[in-house]
C-alpha cells in the first residue's frame, strides 16, 4: 500500500500547516501536521474487532466480537484506526459541517498513518450520499476523502449509487439501522475481485454493510472497510 510516513505528507498539507501541530500548535518534525506527544495521545483505537473494528478495551487483540461471530458483515473485515472522541470529533465535525480544508487535510494524514500496513486495494469505493443531501449540504465529505486517498494510493475509484434518500441514522438501534438502509446502494459492475470501501465515521457498521451487499452483487469477492473513526457504543 502507498502510504504517507512522518516525512511525507502532501505540499498542500505542509503549507496549511507550516511546521506547527495541528492539536497543540507546537513545533512538529518531519513535515507531518502532529508532534510525537500529541500523536501518540490521540484516541486510537486498539485493540478493536478485527470484523467490525469496535472498540474492545481490556480484550485480546485481533479477537473478533460476539456479534461478529453470530452475524458476519457483509465486508470481510474493517480497519478504522481512531475512535470518534476527543480531538478527532472536533477535527470531524469542522470537517464535515464547516468544509474545512485543514480538518480534511489533517484526517486524511491520520488515516494513512493508521493503515500503513494495509494491503492495496485493486479500486475504492466511497458511500455516497443523496444527490438531494448533497445539494442541501454543499459538501460530499466521502468523495472529498476518496479522491484524495485513491490519488494517494495510485488506485481507481468507483462510484456507488445512493438509490434511496434514507431518513437520518440518528436514534436508531442496530437492527433499525440495517433496515433503514436494505436495498439504498447500486454499483455499476463488473468490480475488480479486492475491493475497499470508504467511509468517515462508522457508528454501527450498517451503512458500510449495505454498501457491501451492493458490492458484492457487483462483482467483489474480497471487501474491507475502512473509516477514519469510530464511534463507540456509549455513544449512539
């Protein structure tokens, strides 16, 4: 996998942020937008499931969860390396609802850095929002993020059809979720056999799985998940 390490980060990133952290405001090293401490405090999120990538404090790494084993995603396996508290709930909301360019910049890097071991994927494919949500928005945050990272690492990226304008996720349990979103993604086939998807947060896993069973009909035999962060169960 094509990835950034501390010494290379994009031009546009280093000159938003020009040898200052993004956290603390201290001098960094290396051209990356963090110093050392406050990269190594953020909210990683180790060790996690390796099926759904929910957070599983005190438990043996790479273990998967009971509900993993009950019910398989539709996805193969997740890789989402912070959780959403903290900084990077500041970082993702300025990203998301305010279109910053240097929250984006700065989530991006993280998410290289988190995933440095992952293999390349043969195309990417970002969940997509509504084309009404879209407009009502002004900004598609997921196709902002997947531009960018298949750029980064030298791969396609394929569009996904969002067929249905699903009322909001917020409020609904698990199984509501799921059913919320049956049937919402189309994409065009044939895919390539290795498959990853893209999403900005994962809270239950139900958009990324759905977006999966789209995939799959697609063409795809191998699927990961990938997310900047996510959101433990104490929160949703």
């Amino acid at each position: 996998m094509s990835t950034v390490g501390h010494a290379e980060v994009d031009g546009w990133l280093r000159r938003m942020l020009p040898g200052r952290c993004a956290f603390c405001l201290g001098p960094c090293q290396g051209g990356a937008p963090w110093c050392r401490p406050c990269l190594a405090a953020l909210p990683w999120n180790r060790p996690a499931c390796p099926g759904c990538a929910e957070p599983q404090p005190g438990q043996a790494r790479g273990r998967m969860c009971g509900r993993c084993l009950r019910h398989p995603p539709a996805f193969d396996a997740a890789r989402v390396p912070l959780r959403y508290e903290a900084e990077i709930a500041v970082l993702m909301r300025r990203f998301k609802f305010q279109a910053s360019p240097r929250a984006g910049g700065v989530l991006l890097a993280l998410l290289l850095e988190g995933l440095s071991n992952a293999p390349r994927p043969e195309a990417l494919v970002a969940v997509p929002l509504h084309p009404r949500r879209a407009r009502a928005r002004g900004f598609d945050q997921g196709r902002w993020l997947a531009e960018r990272l298949a750029r980064r690492l030298g791969v396609p990226r394929r569009r996904a059809e969002r067929c249905r304008d699903t009322p909001s996720q917020r409020g609904l349990d698990r199984r509501g979720r799921r059913g919320n979103l049956r049937g919402a993604f189309r994409v065009a086939g044939p895919l390539p056999r290795r498959v990853v998807l893209l999403d900005d947060v994962m809270t239950t896993g139900a958009t990324l799985d759905a977006l999966a069973r789209a995939c799959r009909r697609a063409g795809a035999e191998e699927i990961e998940a990938w997310a900047l962060a996510r959101t433990p169960a104490r929160l949703w």
